[in-house]
C-alpha cells in the first residue's frame, strides 16, 4: 500500500463515524458463504445477530438463514452436538496437513536437519493454518471458538524448548476431543500431556529438586483463580505430588512417564488435605479435588463469560453458570447453556459490545469477503506475520496466561489491521483471493457513492444513508480517488477498517 493509498483509506475511515453509528444495526448481516447476495434479506433480529457473532467467527448467510428456520436457542444446541454437523468440506481442506496424525516422534525426526539443529518453523506454520482454516470454514463455529478458548485456558507457547514437536499432539488428543465435555477430563489429559509438563517445566519435577511452575499455574491459571484461596504452602506441597511426571526423550520421545524414581514419597497436604504416600495416584486424587472446587467453577464460569458477553461479566450470571458446573459434575455445555440461553440471548439490545481480539478480526475479515485462503500454509506467510503484528500470534503467546480477552488490550492495534484489510482487498496475500471484481458486478454499482451504498449492508450489515455515503465519497475524492474499480478495493478495505467492523 503506497502513500496515496494509505492516505484514502485512512481518509475513509477518518470519515466513517456513521459507520461507528451503525450498532446495533450493523448486526443484522453476516458474510457469505459460497457466494454473495445482492441485497440479501435478513430473517432474525439484530440482537440475534449481535449473539451469533459471538459464537462464530463472524456469522456467514447459511448460518443466519438457519438461525431463522430454529431460533437461536435451537442453534446453539445443534451446535453443542458438533458431531452431528457435516464438516466434510473442512476436512477436504485439511486433507494435506500430515501433522495432524504424526505422533510427536514423528514430527520431532521430520524436523531434524543435516547438521544436527532443529526446524521448528515447518510444524508451527502447519499448526497456525490449520487453525485459521478452520475458524474460517467449519461448520461446527462454537466448537471452534470454544477450542479456541480451551487453547487460550490452557496456554502453551510452541516456541519454548521442546514445545514445538509436543503441542500438535496436545491440540489433536487434549484439547479437541474435550471441548465439550467434562473439564475434569480436559484437566486430566492436560496434566498428562507432555506439552503442558514441559512448557511449565515439570519434566524436571524431582524430589530432590522440585520445580513449582506446572502446581502453581494449575492452581492460579487453570483451576482456582488467582483468588481461589490456596497459598505458597499449597503450592509447595502440590508440586511434590507431581515430581517423577515427566516426558520420555528416547523411546517413544515425547510420551507421558511417570517415573516413581524421581517421586516424593513422603506424605502431604494440599488444601487442607492430608495426601498419603501414592505415586502418581497421589496428584490424580487432587486434580479430582480441583476439578471440582467451587472457586474453579467460578473461575471458569468468569471467563467463559467475558469470552462470550461482557468484559466485565455480571455476578449474578457467574453465580448461576458456576452453580450448573458443580451440579453436573463439570460438564461443559450445560455450564455453557446457562451462559448462552439464559445469559446471552436475554441480553437482547442490551448486550455489550466485545472488540475483536486480532484472530476474530483476521478470521471475520476472510469470511465476510467470502475470500479463499489456504490459511498461510503456502509460502506467503502475510496472514501469519499480520496476527504476529497484531499480536496475538496463535501458539506463540509468551506467558501461561493466554492471551487477554478485554477491549484495552487490543485497540492500540488498529494501523496493522488497516494494512491487513489493504493487503486483503487488494489481492496482495498469495494463497488468498477475494474477489472485489465479483462484489462490483453484484451490487451494480457504477460510481464511488452507489458502490458504499450497495456494499455496505452486504459487509456491516445495514445501508448507509445518502448524506453519509456521499461524505465517505467525498473523503476519497479529496485525496484523489478516480479510477472506480481500484477506488472499490479501498473501499473495501476502508469498511473492514472502519469503527463498526471492530466490534461484535
């Protein structure tokens, strides 16, 4: 994007403040999915398009036409049987991604290069289109974003040590089969995957020398909360239950061990529980016991609240989702049913806006453009350095915390997302192509000012109204806009730029 270009765009969005004025309007679309609609007609409501965007990654036609034949609340519990839901098309695109049936052995010898040293870069690339690819075309859109979640809740970064040849296996065999299901199940393959022990060191967790980094983020990060209740002590004590659960780095590299060479015989006492001398039975009774916990019932009930709703999520919808995960013993949807049907969908208007973290824009931006992409897995890897610049680069973020989930932590990053949607409209990212060509015969449009008006409603999902259309037109001019199919592409571009697009 030359100078020129950056100053119409910018112009454009500068301009766009009847864009900004679209909520809660600019609900009532989503984009396309095999192909666009003039003038579409939009059978639900605004604020059940507002809650749609929240369970997908930016809601297609074929998803609000089936919205309008079983109401939401039919929706979502189609989509919580995620099984039942073709995702052929999907699979057929992921068809050539080997990694996702290599054991970590596999991948670990596939990155060996000739002088001894390791690629990591190859199985990383792999694992980001793959997920992308999928955010972008399943069917299954909750099941998506609440692996996207679990990915989050349970962070690992692929660029620590080993991680790189480990985490395939975490994503395939602890985090997608427990998406919804029991999060006893889910923190059990956790603690066991050899990914989570050897990104939070306890590979190393010996009694001789204990290694309190897995204990501490298990408590804090992915059970209790920070203000669960527990202290040092129960840290301490915790991560002795855990020496000896290490990772094999010879035979079957990359498999979970438990060695009782390395175990703390001796007895201990976590939360107020004395724990008897067990091996590894010993921190399989108190993942049962935090599974459990009430404070972990908050905790989780806090977050998937503020994913789906508000950033600061209502006390009293915490109380009662966390209240249906003690009763059912953990179980995931009917926690999530709680939040969504008697949370979500009561909101109606009311319902808070949520920014677009830089995955939810990138994925939101490709769907609504009904754009074809191979995810990044080509060459170009333009969509994944423009995640990096946004950052939220997926597997990469640094810290056990995840990534955050509240508007102040992503809008200083608006200037990237204006080169990404230039880059985007523009054909600029090879193994991705939309089709603006497309867009201008489907509107009919013949000049700047018919053109904003038509594609518009097609993009935020309501029409502008002449006087704004014509200001928007006139922002171009003023910067020289003449020729009317390059002028569409910043158009284009300046809508996924523009205020309204941000938000969901």
């Amino acid at each position: 994007m030359n100078r020129r270009e950056f100053l119409r765009l910018s112009s454009l969005v500068a301009s766009a403040s009847a864009l900004a004025a679209c909520q809660p309007a600019y609900r009532a679309l989503g984009g396309p999915v095999e192909t666009l609609t003039a003038n579409p007609a939009f059978p639900i409501s605004p604020s059940d398009y507002s809650a749609l965007s929240r369970l997908t990654f930016g809601p297609r036609q074929s998803e609000i036409q089936r919205v309008a034949e079983i109401r939401l609340a039919g929706w979502i519990e189609e989509q919580l049987s995620p099984s039942s839901i073709d995702d052929a098309p999907l699979d057929w695109r992921l068809r050539g991604f080997d990694i996702l049936h290599q054991t970590a052995d596999d991948i670990y010898t596939n990155g060996s290069q000739i002088f001894g040293g390791f690629n990591p870069e190859p199985a990383l690339s792999d694992m980001k289109a793959i997920t992308l690819l999928r955010q972008v075309y399943s069917r299954r859109q909750l099941y998506e974003v609440m692996a996207a979640f679990w990915t989050d809740h349970f962070n690992i970064s692929m660029d620590k040590e080993d991680v790189w040849y480990l985490k395939p296996g975490d994503d395939r065999d602890v985090i997608r089969p427990n998406v919804l299901g029991r999060f006893h199940d889910l923190l059990s393959a956790s603690a066991h995957s050899p990914a989570m022990l050897t990104y939070l060191d306890n590979q190393v967790n010996e009694a001789r020398a204990p290694n309190e980094n897995y204990a501490r983020e298990l408590m804090e990060l992915h059970t209790l909360g920070v203000d669960g209740g527990y202290t040092q002590a129960d840290v301490m004590e915790l991560a002795r239950c855990f020496t000896g659960w290490t990772v094999k780095t010879s035979f079957w590299r990359g498999d979970f061990e438990f060695n009782p060479d390395f175990h703390d015989q001796a007895a201990k006492t976590v939360l107020g529980l004395r724990i008897e001398p067990g091996g590894q039975l010993e921190a399989e009774r108190l993942l049962e016991i935090l599974a459990d916990h009430p404070a972990t019932a908050r905790h989780l009930a806090t977050k998937l609240i503020r994913r789906f709703i508000a950033d600061d999520p209502p006390a009293d919808l915490v109380d009662r989702a966390a209240d249906a995960f003690l009763k059912t013993g953990g179980d995931i949807p009917a926690m999530l049913r709680v939040i969504l049907l008697d949370g979500l969908l009561s909101l109606g208007d009311a319902l808070p806006m949520k920014f677009k973290r830089p995955v939810d824009f990138v994925a939101a931006s490709l769907r609504t453009l009904n754009a074809e992409t191979d995810g990044g897995a080509g060459k170009d890897k333009t969509l994944h350095e423009t995640l990096a610049r946004l950052g939220q680069s997926p597997f990469q973020w640094p810290t056990p915390d995840g990534p955050p989930d509240t508007a102040p932590s992503w809008m200083g990053s608006l200037l990237p997302r204006w080169r990404f949607a230039a880059q985007l409209a523009r054909n600029e990212i090879r193994g991705t192509v939309v089709d603006v060509d497309a867009l201008l015969q489907l509107t009919g449009a013949d000049g700047i000012e018919s053109f904003i008006g038509s594609v518009t409603p097609l993009m935020l999902g309501t029409p502008l109204d002449q006087d704004s259309a014509r200001r928007l037109a006139d922002a171009l001019r003023a910067e020289g806009a003449a020729d009317f199919p390059e002028t569409a592409q910043i158009i284009v571009a300046g809508i996924l730029s523009s205020p309204a697009f941000q938000w969901k």
